[in-house]
C-alpha cells in the first residue's frame, strides 16, 4: 500500500496534498479559504492567494498532509529548531521536528517535520493517524508527567516501531498536553500506541496484556525530501 498524493500546481508554488494523512483539523481552510476550498473542484487554487502566504498556512498542518514546492525562489519549509509532541485529547500525537520513522527491522518508512501518530491502535495507516479514534477510543481523565531535564537541544528525533507494541523515541524531545502543561522532556521515552496504557501518553506494557498487533502491512510513505 502507498500513500495517495495529489499535486496542485501554480505558477509560483505546487501544493502536495496527501489523502490518507489527512485527519480534517481545517488549519488550511481556516488560514486560506481562498485557496482551500472543499466545497469546490479542484479543492486546493495554489494561484489565489500569494505564495508566501500559501507556504504559510500549509506548514500549519500538523499532520504532513500538506506540502509545498516554490517555484520562484521563495523560502522553502525548514525542519524546526526543536522537536516537539502535542498529546491530543482523545486523539493522536501531533510531531513537529526533525523526524525520522524506523520499523522494527530499522528500515526508514517516512521522513518529515509534521506528522500525526496513531495513539488509539485501530489505525488502518499505522503508525498514522486515520481519524479511527473518533470510533474507538476513550482517553483517561488526566496525563500522567514524566521526567523534566533540563531544556530541549537540537538534533534528530528517530522514532521506532516496536512490533506488537510501543514507539520508542530517542533523540531530544519535549511532550507536551496540547495547550496544556510539559508533560515530558529529555532524549529517551516509549509511549503508547495500544491505545489500553493507564499511564498515558506512556508505555506501561499493555500491549501484551490486550494482546496488541501491529503486523498489518506497513504503508510505504513519500519520504518528504524524495517526493518534493
């Protein structure tokens, strides 16, 4: 299975929108109507609105599910200083960073600076997000807080698919509750992908106890700097 990618072409800017990565948060129909307009075909004009202007919004997507090319010589998506984690209520993990996603085996499935994780364990994209929390998934009442050290540096986050369970993270990172406190911060941590831990966003090793699998077969994903 690969991932489905539309471009949309302008004379100064080509939008990339990816289909199966979109979870509908609407930050792009919100910060550009004139350009992202579901209501119309096609629904993405990168001509109606200035480039810059395009670019921006498109980099507010907090899944990845959209990309831009400049044609003009305009700026193009840098990968941010800091690699962050927002836990969404009863949702996934929005990542923003330097990221690089491994298999089991350690093969590189997808590279980007926006992604959004399956944190429920019913998504038919793992380790993506496909809106199947909004069926199947009950968050607890209140996060749990792991350890503080110090403040977040520079670098690569590489996240690893456990099979059958966790996402093991190492590299510096700061998690935190979407407009919410810190709940994490330092360089090695497993959280949760089971969607059964109660001790969320982390790992307590539920994923034995409910039997958890995870051998579906991996979607191939655009790596961001092949395709664009």
């Amino acid at each position: 299975m690969r991932e489905r990618t539309v471009k949309y072409k302008g004379k100064s800017i080509d939008v990339y929108f990816t289909v199966d990565r979109c979870t509908h948060v609407s930050e792009c129909v919100w910060g550009a109507p004139e350009v992202f307009d579901s209501s119309r075909t096609p629904w993405i004009d990168a001509d109606a609105a200035d480039p810059d202007k395009v670019a921006e919004v498109v980099m507010r997507c907090p899944t990845g599910a959209l990309h831009f090319k400049r044609k003009d010589g305009g700026f193009k998506e840098a990968v941010p200083d800091l690699n962050q984690i927002d836990v969404c209520r009863n949702g996934p993990l929005w990542i923003r960073g330097d990221i690089e996603i491994r298999n089991f085996d350690d093969t590189i499935i997808l590279t980007d600076t926006r992604i959004a994780l399956c944190r429920c364990g019913s998504s038919e994209i793992k380790p993506l997000c496909d809106k199947s929390h909004m069926f199947s998934f009950d968050d607890q009442p209140e996060y749990v807080k792991g350890k503080t050290e110090g403040g977040e540096e520079r670098g690569k986050l590489i996240i690893k698919l456990n099979q059958n369970g966790s996402y093991a993270l190492n590299g510096p990172i700061e998690i935190r509750e979407l407009n919410g406190p810190v709940l994490f911060q330092g360089d090695r941590v497993t959280l949760c992908r089971c969607g059964a831990s109660e001790k969320m966003p982390f790992c307590d090793g539920s994923h034995q106890r409910i039997h958890f699998k995870t051998d579906r077969k991996i979607v191939l994903f655009n790596r961001k700097n092949d395709s664009l």
